[in-house]
C-alpha cells in the first residue's frame, strides 16, 4: 500500500501525573484511514507478519539545480542515501503503532517478526509498505 505525504516520525509520549499523551494520535488515525482507504481489510490479521517499509522523504532545496534547470536535481545528488533527521526507527515506530490494534491491519506490533525498512529521497513524498503474512510459524 502506498500513503502520500511526507513521512512523520513518532513523537515522544508526555507523562503527567495524571496520565500520558500521545502528541501523535490524530495523525495517526489519519494515517490509518489513509492506509484503509488503498487496501480494504475487514479484520485484523493475528498471524506473524514481516514487513518492509520505504520512506519517501521530500528532497531538500538544494539538491536541485538553479534557472530553467530548477527541477532537474544535481548529479552527485542523484544517489544519495537519506542519513538526516528523522531516526528511522522512530518512522517505524509511527507506521506500526498507527496500523495496530482493533481497527487496524494487525492486533499488536509484536506479531511482526521481521521488518526491512529504508529511507530514500524522492520528488513525490510517500510511505510504501508490504504487510506480508505467514500462515504458519518457522521451527
């Protein structure tokens, strides 16, 4: 499934001593809904999964030329890899967390027993992910 938009990254959850909050949330259930909306799932999955997730990241002004050649990209920016801000972990944590729970893709996040993800630079920032199941568990 394919979810336009530049990729977030999990915020870290605020304690009070009343309870916590998660600066994410709404971006998160919107995120679902947009999971939702470009691959029908009528219950959750409850089998060990493996997923592979790329993160699109928007490039940034300078990796683009000046004057009439202001949208072709740099050559010794063409291939590089994404290595700044936001950690990738965290970009999982805010995938995972947002197509977890009862109306989700999956129950829990510990279901997944594998995961590759990477983060790349692109002109049409997205998150791409594969959601692959496994009917049985491997002995």
């Amino acid at each position: 499934m394919e979810i336009e938009g530049n990729p977030k990254p999990q915020q870290r959850h605020r304690h009070f001593k009343f309870g916590t909050y998660d600066p994410c949330k709404k971006d998160k259930q919107q995120f679902l809904l947009k999971a939702k909306q470009s691959h029908k799932i009528d219950i959750p999955i409850v089998s060990p999964l493996h997923i592979n997730i790329k993160f699109y990241m928007k490039r940034p002004r300078s990796h683009y030329r000046s004057g009439k050649y202001s949208k072709l990209v740099k050559e010794k920016w063409q291939e590089v890899l994404h290595t700044k801000k936001p950690d990738i972990d965290n970009l999982i944590k805010y995938v995972l967390d947002s197509l977890s729970g009862h109306n989700g893709f999956f129950l829990d996040d510990n279901q997944i027993y594998t995961i590759y993800a990477e983060k790349l630079y692109s002109d049409k920032p997205r998150t791409e992910i594969m959601i692959i199941e496994e009917d049985e568990v491997k002995n």
